[in-house]
C-alpha cells in the first residue's frame, strides 16, 4: 500500500479516521472484546452522527450499536452489521487474541459492505500478512512511544 499522509499524535488519528470515512453513513469495526473496545470507542468519538456499531471478534449476532452519552462514547443496544464501512481494528490479527487473515478473509465474505479499513499499532497488519491477505482500501498504522517517569 501506498503512504497518504503521516499522522500525529492522538488528534491525528482521529482526523485521519474521519477524513477516511466521512462520506459514509454506517460504520462497523470488528476487534477482540476488552482490547479493541475502547479503541473503537475513541475513534467513533470524532464521528459520532454516523450509525456506528462494535462486534466482538466474529460474531454478527453480538454487533452492538455505538452512542454518544455525556460520559462520552458507549455500547449500546443490538444492532445489524451491514455497514458502508467495515473498520477491523489490530487485536483481530495479535497472535494470541485474533484469528488468522484466512479467517477473516473467509469471515467478510459473509458481510455487506463496501469500504474496509485498517486500524493497527506498530504495522502488526503488515507483520501479521494481513495487507497482503485481506482487501483493505485503507489502512491505519500508528506508532506509540512514550516513557514513564517517577
């Protein structure tokens, strides 16, 4: 895949995000329950009029709907998981929480929708052989450095 532009920072990512989506309606992201939620989470925050869903791992039938409260971003009710965007998040492809790229690839055949986009820390999709595997329009890759002082 080609480099679009470089993002900065958390405030990057999340306009990076909603300039990747913001000519659709209904966002889905699929991650690994725990890990992957509060991600989703942070990412529908700048996207918040949209219909936005979460699914645990690959359970359709668990898709729940994503709204605005005033603590901030929270789970829902049921919802359906047809989606203008299907976004996978990086705990679906870590070694010892996700799946592997085959069954994903297997797993969006039985989905509607029409963009799928990649949100993953430090190129695990690139490492993992998800770029290569999976029909990512875009993808996502943030680097995280930090320290901790006392």
């Amino acid at each position: 895949m080609e480099k679009m532009q470089d993002v900065k920072g958390l405030g990057g990512m999340l306009n990076g995000f909603r300039d990747l989506v913001k000519d659709d309606k209904k966002i889905v992201f699929i991650g690994s329950p725990g890990f992957c939620t509060p991600f989703a989470l942070f990412l529908g925050y700048p996207v918040r009029e949209k219909s936005l869903a979460f699914m645990p791992g690959l359970q359709m039938d668990k898709a729940r709907s994503m709204v605005a409260t005033e603590y901030g971003m929270e789970l829902a009710g049921a919802t359906d998981a047809k989606a203008d965007v299907v976004v996978i998040l990086g705990g679906m492809a870590m070694p010892k929480i996700g799946v592997k790229a085959e069954e994903m690839k297997d797993f969006l055949g039985k989905m509607q929708y029409k963009k799928l986009i990649g949100v993953c820390f430090m190129s695990l999709f690139e490492k993992s052989g998800w770029c290569q595997n999976l029909p990512f329009h875009y993808v996502m890759n943030v680097d995280l450095e930090g320290d901790i002082s006392g």
